[in-house]
C-alpha cells in the first residue's frame, strides 16, 4: 500500500494542526497531493488504466474546491499552501 497510517501522519503533522486534525483544508489538500502524485506515475506506465484516470480527475476536483475555498476564506493560509506544496494555479 502506497500510503500508510504513517505517511498520512506525517503528511497531517507537517501541513495540518496536529496529526490527528484529518479535517484541516490544507491537510487535506496536501493528502490530494500525494495521492495524485502517486497516480500520476501510475499512469506514466499503465496508460489504458481508465478506472485510474477518473479517479485522478475525482480527485483534482476535490483539491481544487479546497483549493477555491481556502482561498475564499484566507488568501495567506492559500497562497502558503499553494507555495509548499508547488501547486500552480
């Protein structure tokens, strides 16, 4: 498995408040992230894996609605996200 209980609190621990706060918007966009990162190579080498790419397209919405929403209600903790992680907008 590519994301272990550990990975998920190192990436909650690193961009949320604790390790424990799952529901924070910069958590949970960090946790997109990853996982779409991971996906994307996936599909670097399987390139008919069709149930993969809608997933990955689920899945850069859900960040982007965070992403819009965060922004919507703090532009700093936004632009902070966007420049830890190496999203481009």
């Amino acid at each position: 498995m590519y994301l272990t209980v550990e990975k998920k609190k190192e990436i909650f621990g690193k961009y949320g408040k604790s390790e424990t706060d799952t529901g924070s918007s910069e958590g949970q966009i960090a946790l997109f992230t990853y996982r779409i990162q991971h996906l994307t190579g996936h599909l670097k080498s399987n390139k008919k894996d069709f149930n993969t790419e809608k997933s990955l397209v689920k899945l850069v919405g859900k960040r982007r609605r965070l992403l819009d929403y965060l922004k919507a209600k703090d532009i700093e903790r936004y632009r902070s996200i966007i420049a830890d992680l190496g999203i481009r907008k």
